[in-house]
C-alpha cells in the first residue's frame, strides 16, 4: 500500500520501542485516599506498543529501555518478559534507599461521574538518567528493525531523554525503519522539565525524523506550537478540528506522512463515545464511532496506536488499518491494566462491525 513510505517486508524485529517502563498502583473504583489494596500494572507509552503488538498481534518487538536491579525491577521484567517483548536493557544499580528507581504512577480508574485520578513519582526516576552511548543500536538494529517508536513523555523526563531518542530515530534511519512518535503531551512533566516553551522546542527537534505522528489536536498545538484549528469542532467525535491543523503540520514537517489520533467524547467516567481518525500521505480516513463501557480507560491511545501500527506493518489498505487501530483501543479498555488482554480474531471481529453477543 502506499503510506508515503515504504516499509520492509521482513526483519529480526517487527518493532522496537524506546521509552520508560512503569509500574501503574490501582486501587480500582476506590480513592487512593481510602485504599487499603492495590493491583500492579507494568505499563510506559512506548511499552504498551510493543507490548500489545507481541501478545495481542503475534508480532516480534523489543523495548530499549533502563532497568534497576531491585524487586521492583524484577516485577516489571518479569511482565515485560510474559508479554513476549525482547528487553533492551540499560541496567542501573539500587542503593538500597533512595534508587535509582522505576517510576510509579498512580492511578484510581473513578466511576460514573467522579472522573480518575492520575499522579506520579517519578523522583530519581532511572529513565530520566538514559543519556546518548547507552544503547547499542548497531546490535539492536543488527538482524533488522522494520519500525521504531518513542513518546513525548519519554522526551520530558530530563535533560538527557530527547538526545536518546534523536539517537535512536537516527540510527532507525539508518537502518531503514519507518520512525512513529506520539506526541503525549503532559504539562505536568514538562512542567518541572523546563515548561511549554522546552516542549515546544524538544518535540519540534525530534518530529524532523518522523514519519508517523501520534496525537490529537491538543497535543499538537501544546507539542509542536501550531495555532489551533480555524475550525471549531461540534463535538469531541468531529474530526473538523483535527483535519483542519493537519496542513500546518505537514507545512512546518514535510517528512511526516501519517498523522492519526483516537477521538473521545466522555459522558461519565464509565460512558465514552469512541472513533478515530487519519491523515496518511494526503488523504484522510474516519473510522466508525461506538458507545463504550470503560472499565479502565489507561493505556486506550496506545491500544489504537498498536493495532493501527499492525495494520500499517501488516500492508492493510488505510481504512482497514485505522479500523483495527480502533477496534483494539475499544477493546482495550473493557481490560484491567495498560495493557492488552484482546486476541487478534476479537479485534478483526470488532472491527468489521462485531458485536458483544456471547461466543460459544
């Protein structure tokens, strides 16, 4: 199919993400305040791509990405591990007291009209210590890497974090693979890691590389600086505002071929209206919208992202590809975790229009 790049038809790796791994505490339903119990989630932007691309489409990926050698540690390699991902390690040593360490991020899932509550610490986060040189990627990229993928949380963790990732996506250049990024944006990272005006200046640096671009229309005026749309949606599923910035970006990042995004209209915490949307090489594509029952909403957009990435992988015409994109990311969150539980027959049903009714 033509995406405005080629893609290679083989390779020891079918994608190699680039990123921090966390560990998401979830008390379900109940606020950290009153919790008494919690489950453990791996998670990380970059993570959830691989992750879900090996278990859910029985694709071959790795993660280059910092390790602490503490329990913890072991926890999330031990899961990083059972999702089929290949690691990457860069491994740090743990003091016994204050780390390095693997960031934690918690997050209750709310319910009805009380919405979830997301925060972090991420203090001597081992992440935000990768700096350019510690990776290998000539043996990373060495048997093939038809694809490589990072995030904009990743990019502002530190100092050190977007040089790794411009490393990266120099050596996936070099090597032939298709670069994706999506944007992410949390201003509360980038607010302690040098504000709006350092994002702005970081994504810009880094979306030089990149072919496909992740992010709806928030992410791109808080990520790239761009004006917001002249357009004003009617509603959270109606892509005029999204299509309506996309000329600013291909202007300002000709390189970038696909630019794709989840649209979200939110009546309660349980309650979503969900679609998706693309631009790819010049022409864009909608996706069908659906009603969903959330069971938790964390690490939705990168079901999309994965499943659309299979479909681009996989040679899918465009709409196909974006409807498998949108129909892993609804499935994705009828799951506990930030991760996929879904089977590539549930989200190829899905997608052509499935329905709920029990599978005997």
């Amino acid at each position: 199919m033509s995406y405005g790049f080629s893609i290679h038809r083989d390779g020891a790796l079918d994608l190699v993400s680039l990123g921090a791994l966390v560990h998401r505490l979830d008390p379900g339903i109940i606020p950290f305040r009153k919790a008494s119990q919690c489950e453990i989630h791996v998670s990380g932007g970059e993570f959830n791509c691989a992750a879900n691309l090996a278990d859910c489409f029985g694709m071959q990926t790795g993660i280059a990405t910092a390790m602490v050698d503490y329990p913890v540690g072991e926890l999330i390699a031990e899961r990083v591990k059972a999702m089929g991902v290949k690691p990457f390690y860069r491994r740090f040593r743990h003091d016994g007291v204050t780390g390095p360490n693997m960031a934690a991020v918690y997050s209750d899932r709310g319910h009805g009209v009380r919405a979830p509550v997301v925060f972090y610490n991420r203090a001597n986060e081992a992440a935000a210590l990768l700096k350019p040189g510690d990776f290998d990627w000539k043996v990373i990229f060495g048997g093939g890497v038809r694809w490589f993928h990072s995030g904009g949380i990743f990019a502002a963790l530190s100092e050190t974090t977007p040089e790794v990732i411009i490393e990266g996506m120099q050596a996936a250049k070099g090597a032939g693979a298709v670069v994706s990024f999506d944007l992410n944006y949390r201003a509360k990272l980038w607010n302690i890691s040098g504000g709006h005006a350092r994002a702005v200046a970081v994504i810009r640096r880094i979306v030089e590389y990149v072919d496909v671009l992740v992010g709806n229309e928030e992410d791109l005026q808080m990520g790239l600086g761009i004006p917001g749309p002249e357009v004003a949606a009617r509603s959270k599923l109606d892509p005029s505002a999204f299509f309506g910035m996309i000329d600013r970006v291909v202007e300002q990042h000709p390189r970038v071929k696909i630019v794709a995004t989840t649209l979200r209209e939110v009546h309660s915490t349980s309650k979503h209206s969900w679609g998706a949307v693309a631009w790819i090489n010049g022409q864009t594509y909608i996706s069908p919208t659906c009603d969903l029952d959330v069971l938790d909403r964390v690490g939705g957009g990168d079901g999309f992202a994965s499943g659309f990435f299979y479909g681009l992988l996989t040679g899918e015409p465009p709409e196909e590809a974006l409807k498998l994109g949108w129909a892993h990311g609804a499935l994705l969150t009828t799951f506990p975790g930030d991760t996929t539980m879904a089977t590539l027959e549930q989200v190829r049903a899905f997608a052509k229009g499935g329905s709920a009714r029990i599978q005997r």
